[in-house]
C-alpha cells in the first residue's frame, strides 16, 4: 500500500512540474494569455511605452537586449504591434 501511494505521489509531481514548466517567466505574472504562433523579436521590433513607468521598463529590457544580443530597439509612444508596455507587458504580431 505504501509503495502504490508513493508511487501516485511520484506521478503525481512529474505531471505537476511538467505543466508548471510550461510557461517559466519571473516574476510569475497574474494571468497568461497563450494563444497560436510565435514573436520574434528583431532589432526593427518596436517597444511601445507611453509612461515614464513604461518607458524606464522598456530602457531595461533595451539594456538587456543590448548586453546580450548587440542591438537596442525602437522606443515609441504609439502603435498597435510590437512589444507593447502596459500595466502588462504584451507582445502583439502584425497581421500578414
């Protein structure tokens, strides 16, 4: 009895980490939106940001960008895709 339990306790986990594991971002946001296809992120992507809260965002996110990849990206105050600043952060694909 002991060993079937601790076997179902075993499963159990694997089957929690790999659906936690799904989505691994920090911090962990309040909600996610999952939907089909993909973003890539290229140094003609702009970041959309609007605030001064927003705009420090996007300066960290370029810092990031630009000391591991080499390029820092567009900062505007308006736009419908790219990666758009909010009270989330939101990444928005053009429509082909």
């Amino acid at each position: 009895m002991l060993k079937l339990f601790s076997v179902t306790l075993l499963l159990l986990s694997a089957c929690t980490s790999v659906i936690a594991q799904k989505v691994n971002i920090i911090p962990q946001p309040t909600s996610i939106t999952e939907k089909e296809g993909f973003f890539t992120i290229t140094p003609k992507t702009a970041i959309i940001a609007q605030t001064k809260d927003e705009i420090k965002s996007a300066n960290f996110l370029n810092e990031y960008l630009k000391n591991c990849y080499g390029f820092i990206l567009p900062v505007k105050p308006k736009g419908t895709t790219g990666i758009i600043i909010k009270a989330a952060i939101v990444l928005k694909m053009a429509t082909l």
